[in-house]
C-alpha cells in the first residue's frame, strides 16, 4: 500500500477512478445504440492526432481530442445517412485513423515508447496539468450523461420516436459523437487506444446481466467501472503489471462474476417458485368455439 | 366544420427514385378517428409517416395544426405509436422508464421530471391496463403488451392528436380490447386519431371515416368499406391470425 504515497502513484489512481466512473456511463448509450465498438474505431483516429501533436510539438491529448471529434462527427453523419455503404465508410476512417498515427508517430523524433504509452496506455506518467485535464474533462462528460439521461434514453432507445417528440435528435447525437471521443481522448492515457472499448462497454455488459431498468443499469455499470479502476491500478501497482491491461482484466473478472452470480441467482429463484409457476397463457388468437 | 389537424396537399413520396404515392389530399379535423386502409405495400405506413416528417415528400406539403409542417415546433400536441418497439442493444429499460420518455415532448430536454409528469405516466399505464407492470424490464412482456407500452407513452405526453401506426398487428386479444378502450377514452376526450391498420378488429366501432389507399393514391376515403368476398361473411368473425402464429415477445428477439 505504501506505493501510493508516491504522487505518480496517487495521480495514477486518480486518473484510473475518473475514467472508470465516466467511460461507462457514456459507453451505456453506445451499448443501446448497437455502438458497442465505435468507442474502439474513435480510438483508432484518435491515434493520428496524437501522432500530428507529437509532431506539430503540441499537446498530444488536445490534438487528439480534435481529431477524434471531427472523426467521431463523421461516424455520426455516415451512420445518420443509414447507407449500407457506411459500413465500409466507418473501416477506412479507422485504418486510416491507426495507420496515419503511426506514420506520423514515426516522422516525429518522439520513440516507439511513446507510442506504446498511447496504444496501451501509461498511467504511471500521468503529469499533474495531464490529471487537471482529465478530472474536468471527465466531470463535465459525467454532468453531461446524467442530466441529459432522459433525451439520450430517448434517442438511443426510439430514435424516430425522439423526433416526433420534437428532440434535438441531431445535436444530441453529435454531442454523444464528440463525447465518445472525448472519452476515448482522457481514457487513452489509462487503458490505451486498444483497450479504451472495454472500459465503456464491460461494465454495462456486466450491470445488465443482473438489473432490470436503464437508469439502475447506469448506476451498476459506473459503480463496476469505479470497482475495475481502482482494484486494476493496485494489481497493477503491487503485482507490476500494466495497469492498463490489469484494469480491463478487472473489468472482465466482474462481468464474469456478475454473470455467473447472476445466473445461479435466477436458477435458484426459478426452483424455489416452480411448484406454483404456471405459464403465462395468451388468449386464443382464433375463435375456437362460437357461443 | 372542426379545426384541421392534419391537411396533406398534392403530396407525392417515393423512394430512391421509385414513386410509393402520388397526388395525394387528405384533410382529418378535430375530434375525427380516422383509419388508413390498404394492402401490406400499398404505402399506407408511407403516408402517415411523411405526415410526421418521418419520410420526405417529394412534392406537395403537409399542414399540422393549421400550420406548415416545416414550421411545425408544438410536437407535444402529437402521440406517435410506431408499429413495434425497436429492439435496442440489449440494455434494460422499465416499463415507467419508456412510458417516461412520452413527457419529454411536454417537458424538455433539461428539465427533471416532476409531478405532473408521473401522475401523467401512472395515468397512462392505468388506462392501458399495466400498472402493475412498471418495474418489470419490457422486453420480459409479451409482444401486445409492448405495443400497450407504446400507446401508455404516447398517451403519456397528453397529445390532441395520436397517429398510429398498425397498433394491433399481431397482437393478442386481451391487448387488443385493452387497446381500444383506451383510444375510446382518448376519443371521448376530444382527442383525434389517425390509425393505420391492415385489419380493424375491436377498434371498427371507433372509426368515424375511412381512407383506402391503393395503387399510390387514395381509392376511397368516407364511412368504413363492408369487407368484400369471404371477409363479408356473417359468421367471418376477423380474429384470425396474421401469417404464422407468433411466439408472445417476438419484438424482443
């Protein structure tokens, strides 16, 4: 324990809880929407701005969060238009996206470790103003998530339905666009670009396996998020692991339980009321008899 | 003569070049119950869709509440209950959860829901007959308890105007009554409708006009057609099952 008296380690942590209690509650609304992976295709983009920041000797994390909107603005405008041809669209976005940041990675004069801090993520070298950006960052994607839970259920759940009601449904969809890669942006530096889904999508996988509504979903899925955050960066800490990996590593080992919990738990409960239980009976769709 | 609710003038739709309907006038005032008739592919969806702004028109225009429907900003006035619920990525929501989603019309995006808006919701369920129902997740209900939902919603957000979009395909015969006395309720209270359906069953006693659309126009539009060949049998009781029979819940797969 005595590790986290390092400020590195304390930042380290700080860093880890934010992104854990933020991702998946962003990454609830790319679950309903069917969206599961987009958080990974963004990551994909979000590569090059690190690479043109590194090379343009700016900050890497800014540079990436424009790239990464602009990307994730033209996933939302492919995905709007409903084309077949979007599918094919959203796969040269994102090789183009990895490959032209590794490209440009390699024209800067950074090296292949910095490289790999992005891709994997590094957050032992999280530096203080690298921890503001992803504290207030981090909030105002947390603020926006739950007071806008409403519209966004709405949008996510019934999109044809949100419009008839007269929602805003193109901004809210672009603001869950820039979101995403805001999110991918601030978790890049935990987990990595390859890793960055899992954090937005393991949770609520886990959560739903045992809840029953969206907002309780919301709520267990942040709190496994927060769990994975901070039980990863000790492992990672005491075991010396990466604590990119050993956070999404939790992160699965929770789904697992919650999975398994969740299994037995409806098991046992079908056993102990099957004596009662009869079958739901729809009426007769045909008139069987005339009276 | 009633205010007008819906007017479509000369509107023509098609699809990716190919036309779905054309020239098409259609006028539902006030306090009306009106049914789009047709065949499955004649476009009768089409039409009540582009009445919403769903689906673009080609040419021609759409008024709703007096106003051009481009301009039109009052959607609270309108209930939609679209033919199924999608079945989304898999994340649970509440029966209370989706019905909620109708007040967002009344309320606006920023504003926390209130009282009113869950005396409205609870006052939906009732009249659909699921309140019993608001804490069960609504992929666990069956499929013509899911289209109760969608009516309870749309009630939810107290609407002058339901469009309905073949709310009782498919579904049982519980939910069916349970349907159409809550559209007689919503009638009864001044509210008007614009129905498709395939079929009428339980709700014909409801509708004060008939609109056939056919061929990409309108065929007839006045008092409900008698059905025609085997349908006008006397004994032909119009509760038979539409294509295979369906497992309760198929929406949710």
């Amino acid at each position: 324990m005595e590790l986290f008296q390092y400020p590195y380690m304390q930042r380290a942590l700080i860093g880890a809880l934010v992104i854990g209690l933020a991702a998946p509650a962003l990454g609830i609304y790319l679950v309903q929407r069917r969206l599961a992976l987009i958080g990974d295709g963004v990551g994909h983009m979000a590569l090059t701005g690190v690479g043109a920041g590194l090379l343009l000797n700016r900050s890497p994390v800014l540079v990436a969060v424009i790239v990464a909107s602009l990307g994730a603005i033209t996933v939302e405008l492919v995905r709007a238009r409903g084309r077949t041809s979007g599918d094919l669209a959203l796969a040269l976005l994102f090789y183009g996206g990895i490959a032209g940041g590794v490209m440009l990675v390699g024209l800067s004069d950074s090296t292949s470790t910095s490289l790999n801090a992005y891709l994997f993520g590094s957050l032992s070298t999280i530096a203080p103003t690298d921890l503001t950006t992803i504290a207030v960052l981090g909030a105002a994607i947390l603020v926006t998530m739950l007071s806008l839970r409403p519209a966004l259920f709405a949008i996510c759940h019934d999109e044809e339905y949100a419009r008839v009601s007269g929602l805003p449904v193109r901004a809210l969809n672009l603001l869950l666009a820039v979101a995403t890669a805001v999110t991918v942006t601030i978790a890049m530096r935990a987990v990595g670009v390859l890793l960055i889904s899992a954090l937005m999508v393991v949770p609520v996988a886990a959560a739903q396996q045992v809840t029953r509504g969206f907002r309780s979903t919301m709520t267990a899925a942040m709190a496994l998020g927060l769990f994975a955050a901070g039980s990863g960066v000790y492992v990672a800490a005491n075991a010396d692991t990466a604590p990119g990996a050993s956070v999404v590593l939790m992160a699965i080992a929770s789904f697992a339980v919650v999975a398994l919990g969740g299994a037995g738990w409806r098991i046992l409960r079908r056993r102990r009321v099957a004596a009662p239980d009869t079958p739901a009976v729809e009426p007769h769709e045909v008139v069987l008899s005339q009276s | 003569m009633n205010a007008p609710v819906i007017t479509v003038t000369r509107a023509a739709i098609g699809y990716e070049g190919r036309t779905v309907l054309r020239d098409i006038s259609l006028t539902v005032t006030s306090g009306e119950v009106v049914a789009v008739l047709g065949a499955n592919g004649s476009g009768k969806s089409t039409l009540t869709r582009a009445v919403l702004g769903l689906v673009p028109l080609s040419s021609g225009s759409v008024g709703l509440f007096d106003q051009p429907a481009r301009r039109f900003r009052q959607w609270h006035r309108i209930g939609y209950v679209p033919q199924r619920l999608g079945a989304g990525g898999g994340v649970p929501a509440t029966v209370r959860e989706v019905v909620a989603a109708g007040r967002l019309a009344r309320r606006g995006i920023l504003r926390p829901p209130g009282r009113a808006d869950r005396r409205a919701v609870a006052t939906a369920l009732a009249a659909v007959g699921l309140a019993d129902r608001t804490g069960d997740p609504v992929s666990t209900l069956s499929g013509g308890q899911q289209q109760r939902v969608l009516i309870a919603r749309a009630l939810a957000g107290e609407p002058e105007l339901l469009v309905l979009d073949e709310p009782t395909a498919g579904v049982d015969a519980a939910s069916q009554e349970a349907f159409a006395g809550a559209l007689q309720e919503f009638v009864a209270g001044g509210g008007t409708v614009l129905l498709v359906a395939h079929e009428l069953g339980p709700l014909r006693p409801l509708i004060s006009r008939a609109v056939v659309v056919h061929a990409g126009g309108i065929a007839h539009d006045g008092p409900v057609p008698e059905p025609a060949g085997h349908h006008a049998d006397p004994d032909h009781d119009h509760v038979h099952p539409h294509g295979p029979t369906e497992p309760a819940g198929l929406w949710s797969a």
